[in-house]
C-alpha cells in the first residue's frame, strides 16, 4: 500500500486524467471508493478550471480547515475531494480568500 502510495505521489505525468485517476484509486483504498474524481471533474470542469489558478497547498488547507466546522460535516466528503482536487489542480500563485469559500 505504501508503494501504491508513493507512486502514485511521483510525478510522472502532466496528465491530470492520470493524476485524478492515481487519486480515484488512492480514495478507493481509504474506503472512498463511491467517488470518482474524474466524474467530478467533468461534472463541473468549469469550477475546477478556477481551483488551477490557486497556490495548491495553501486552498487544500482551507478545505481541510473547513472540515474542522460541526455544521459542515455532512458535507465531508465534498470537502475531502475538494481538498484532493485542490493538490491535483491547482497551480497558480494566488492564496485563497474568504471569496473562495463565501462567495
């Protein structure tokens, strides 16, 4: 598993379809199998087209410090595969706002 993990983490491709298929699988072994992030990601590639704009780590936190809210715990998974997506997408030099999540 840790194999599967550190190969899946080496860049060997721009490809984000390899990418975010690495990742589907990585979700699937956590028991998140019910997400595809492919299907996501052409679900609403618009959206996500704006994730690539960000600095990735820094909009990854913030999904992952709203994980951290009571309320928004229903909303978990989203924001796990959003803050998945984040590290996948993003490659700008922009820090995230309160905009990105409040808009």
């Amino acid at each position: 598993m840790l194999a599967m993990l550190e190969a899946a983490m080496e860049p060997k491709s721009s490809d984000t379809e390899t990418l975010l298929e690495k990742m589907s699988e990585l979700l699937a072994m956590a028991g998140l199998g019910g997400i595809n992030l492919e299907t996501v990601s052409a679900e609403h590639e618009a959206a996500l087209r704006k994730l690539a704009q960000f600095q990735p780590v820094q909009l990854a936190a913030v999904f992952g410090g709203l994980l951290t809210q009571p309320v928004l715990q229903a909303n978990c998974v989203r924001l796990e595969a959003l803050a998945h997506l984040s590290l996948a997408l993003g490659n700008g030099p922009t820090k995230p706002s309160a905009k990105v999540t409040c808009p």
